[in-house]
C-alpha cells in the first residue's frame, strides 16, 4: 500500500507513467509535445524518487522520495510565511509589523496615524509610558542637537544618527543611500568597523569613523593599528567623531565576521584585506590591554585626528570594568568626549546564537549604569553618552534619553526605510531586496536618490514626533528628560517611576561618604584602578544584591 498510496507513491507512479509514455512512443511513432513534456516531468521525479530512496544523507528523503523535499522547501520558506500571513502584528520577532509599518509610512512621509485607539496591553506587566503635562509646549520640528567634545573641532550631533553599517555587510547603493540621506537631513552616519569606503564618501553625509579591533581601513602588514593611514582617513572633513569600538551588543566577546562570499576586491582594498577570505576580527584590541592604555589610546586618536571628539562603543558586561575606565579618569587620565553603550539586543548581520539570545546586558540597564557611573564620578556634564539597540520609534528615542541617552543610534530601522522586509538572511549574501549583499544583480533594484530621500524622511517624521511627545510633557529638549517622566508598569496594580526603580547616583557622590545607591558602584569604585581591567577581589563582599543585569 506504501507503493500505491503511502510514502512512495510519487516515485511509483512517476516511474509507471514514464514506462507507459515511453512505450507509447515507440507504439505510435507520432511525436506529441504534450506527452513529450509528460514524459520529461516523469522522468525527472522518477529519477529524483530513485535517488532519494538511496541516498543515505537524509532520512526524510529516503523514507517519502521526493514528497520529503516538499518538507525542505516549505521549511526554507516558513519565515515569510508566518511574516506575511500568521505573525501577529505586535509580535517583536525582532521587529513587529506595527514597528515596520511605522517605519515604511514615515519613510514615505505618509500619515503614521492609529485609528480606533490603541492596540497595547496597557495593564501588562512592564508597560511603559511618558508623563504628560497640563501646560504642554507647541515645539517646532527640529532634530535637538547636542554638543560632543571641546575646541575648534567640538560636534553638534543630532539626537537620532546611523549606527555602524559597514560597507561589505551592506551593499554599495545602500550605504551611498544611507550617507547620502545623512547629508540631506543633516545627521551623522557611523561607518561600521568596515571603515570609510568610496561609498560613504560619494554620499557626503557627516561621518563616525569607527576604529575597530582588526583596525580596518588603516592597519599593517600584521593587523596592527597604521597612524599615517588612520590621519589620513581621520582628518577628512567628512568624519566629524571617532569612535573606537570595544564590543559589539550582538555578539560581545566575539570579533566581527564578513563571510569570504562577500569579501571582494573592493572591500578588500577598503579594508586592507585578502579577498575571498574570510575577514574576522580579534575579539580584543591589540594596542591597550588597561584602562590607562585605553585612555591615551584614544588621546592619542583624538590629536592625529585634530582634535576631534573620540569616544568608546561598547556593550556591558563586568561592571569592575566601565568603573575602572571611569576611575582612571578621575585620576588624572585623558577624558572619552562620548560613551556608546550599545544593548544585547543590538542587531548584526552574523553572530552565534548564544552571543545573540545570552551576553551581555540590555541596553536600558546598561545606559542606567553607565550614566550613574559617569554622574557618581563627576564626569556626565563633560562625557556624553549614545544609546544604541532594539529602538524604532519616538517612544523608545524619549524613554532612552530620560534613562540618560544624550542622543540615539539606529541601525535596523533605517534599513527597514531603505526598503529592507526582515527577511533575516544577511549573512548569506540572498538578500532579497539587495540591501545586505555584495551581488550586483541583486543589489541592482536600489535606487539610491530614492532610497536617500527614505532615510531622511524617516528621520525627520520621527523627530519630529519625539519634538510633540516632549512638548506634551511641558519639555522644550529631551536633554530635559529625567528618570521622574517614565512610568512602568510592575503589575497589574502596581506602578513606579523609572526614577523609583532604579538606583540613583548624585553628581560627586563618589567622592563623598554619603551612601551609594547603585550596589555595583558602592562595591568595585575603591576596588578597582586604571593599571588593570580586573577587580583586586574576585569575591569582593557585596553590599547587596546587584541589580540591573550587569
């Protein structure tokens, strides 16, 4: 019965119709196209039903010949299936259709309006919402600019920015188009680790030029950081901040990986590479090993570049660590201007999974604890501080700069405006809209002016919302913001303050004997020095539990 009906019955019957059509023909001797064709396509299952039955690599195959590849291809396309047909509009896998379709509409200049009142879950746990005020502001649109660094070379960043896109893990048109949308709506792109390509040149658009641990772009013979090629890249008036990268939110602890399917010659000679070879980055940086190098390394950046700001990009793990480098600073070390912190649940094209789903902190308590740690040292009027991760809307932008962001980077939002489905196969070099791959014929279908004009859109709509959330909070600039204007949902009954849930840290307070607040400071701030990235106890007596995630 498994030949007549069950699990072999296409090769059964494949190989009966090409037995009974090739008879036919030698019977007739007429020659049919209809049972030409029927014959071809029998055939071909019929040889097809004949190798899986044999064929020892797959057991699926073997046991249902050709219907057990059926189970392959519905299985290769099940993302887009429950993307376009099944997933639920709120569902954040990683980015809902809601969040999206509000990129899309924004990046189109078309209305992002909801009808019919809110979908969200309001007395779910951790909901989250911004207090607004009876005497709101009318802001006009703008793009709330903050001052990065000191001097003659000092920046003017905009409060939403381009996080790291590296030419090579995104396509020649769409960094062109990101740069180039960049320079239409006056706000900065971070080059990735990838370095200034031809391509963030032609855009025009003011640059982040990243300094990663493979050095990229400006490295010798033997990995190592090359000073006259950095100057030279450093000092073009495009690049307005340096910033060196320490850890990735992604995939902290790993270095960087560009499959050798997308190293070609130009990213090759971009990066200083060998093509069709793998290009992986160390996990460390080879010109510091303390906190103290680190400091004069970026010091060192900041004169070869003119005195331009320099500022580190890193996700938390140990707190010891972002203390001492804070500690070092108070000491007497040259000062960062900035302090990226990036979130766990940073986006990449490539990273292990276990990297991905289980290392690192998550961007809010991450930016908590970089901003009381600067606050407690004395440091957070002069040091900045960026958050990047999972953000897309004016809500996200507004929460993060009251938690202590002076401004924000996105990355998966702005590809969502270039035109990118989450199609999730970056790594491949597939990607089915030609955003993230190196092959021309697929990256072809960009239109760079277009695309550009997205990027700017999607900018500007989006400030021009967080400029209309603040103002109904009776802000005139989120730099205003505070912890005191988030609420968050505990339970159902129970509500607090973001100001109430988290440790809070006074201005000096380090430098006094008043109580610290946040338990990671109270016990590593006199445990730790900038000789070393370690703490001197690796079993200190805490004064508490730590809290936060980091």
């Amino acid at each position: 019965m498994n030949w007549l009906f069950g699990r072999y019955c296409v090769v059964f019957y494949a190989t009966l119709a090409t037995l009974a059509g090739t008879a036919w023909l030698f019977i007739d001797g007429v020659f049919d196209p209809w049972l030409m064709g029927g014959l071809v396509l029998s055939s071909l299952l019929m040889f097809l039903g004949i190798q899986d039955y044999f064929q020892k690599g797959s057991a699926v195959r073997a046991n249902f010949p050709v219907l057990g590849r059926l189970r392959y291809f519905f299985e290769s396309i099940r993302p887009e299936l429950r993307q376009y047909f099944w997933e639920d509009d709120d569902a954040e896998l990683p980015y809902s259709r809601n969040q999206r379709a509000m990129v899309y509409q924004r990046a189109k200049s078309e209305f992002s309006i909801r009808a019919f009142g809110s979908i969200e879950a309001m007395y779910k746990e951790d909901f989250s919402w911004l207090n607004h005020s009876l005497a709101p502001l009318d802001n006009e649109a703008e793009d709330f600019r903050t001052w990065v660094g000191i001097g003659d070379q000092r920046y003017a960043i905009s409060l939403l920015n381009i996080s790291g896109t590296s030419f090579g893990a995104l396509s020649p048109p769409a960094i062109e188009a990101l740069n180039l949308g960049a320079a239409q709506g006056q706000f900065a792109h971070n080059t990735g680790e990838g370095s200034v390509s031809p391509y963030h040149v032609k855009g025009g658009g003011d640059l982040i030029l990243q300094v990663s641990t493979g050095y990229f772009g400006f490295r010798d013979a033997n990995g190592r950081l090359d000073r006259t090629l950095f100057e030279q890249k450093a000092t073009q008036p495009q690049v307005k901040m340096i910033e060196i990268k320490l850890s990735q939110g992604a995939k902290p602890g790993h270095g960087g990986l560009l499959p050798a399917a997308k190293v070609t010659a130009e990213i090759a000679q971009t990066r200083g590479i060998d093509e069709g070879v793998d290009c992986a980055s160390p996990p460390s940086h080879a010109e510091f090993k303390t906190p103290q190098e680190l400091l004069r390394f970026a010091d060192e950046l900041r004169v070869i570049s003119g005195g331009k700001p320099v500022g580190i990009k890193l996700c938390i793990g140990h707190p010891w660590e972002v203390i001492a480098i804070v500690k070092s600073m108070t000491e007497g070390e040259p000062l960062l201007d900035f302090i990226s912190v990036d979130g766990a649940e940073g986006g990449t094209g490539a990273a292990p999974t276990e990297f991905s789903d289980h290392l690192g902190s998550p961007l809010t308590d991450a930016l908590v604890f970089v901003d009381n740690t600067l606050r407690g040292a004395g440091l957070r009027s002069r040091i900045k501080i960026a958050a990047s991760g999972k953000m897309v809307s004016a809500f996200d932008i507004v929460k993060h700069c009251a938690l202590g962001a002076d401004w924000v980077n996105m990355a998966r939002p702005f590809m969502f405006a270039l035109g990118c489905i989450q199609a999730r196969n970056c790594a491949s070099g597939f990607c089915p809209t030609g955003i993230a791959t190196m092959d021309p014929t697929r990256y072809r279908v960009l239109d760079i002016e277009t695309k550009a004009s997205r990027v700017r859109n999607f900018h500007r709509n989006t400030l021009k919302a967080v400029g209309e959330l603040v103002g109904a909070a009776g802000i005139a600039h989120p730099v205003d913001l505070n912890r005191r204007h988030i609420v968050r949902r505990l339970s159902g009954s129970e509500i607090l303050l973001a100001d109430q849930i988290y440790p809070k840290v006074l201005d000096n307070q380090l430098f006094t004997d008043e109580p610290i607040a946040d338990p990671r400071l109270a016990v590593y701030w006199h445990r730790v020095s900038g000789r070393s990235f370690a703490a001197d106890d690796p079993q200190p007596e805490a004064s508490g539990p730590q809290t936060g995630g980091t």
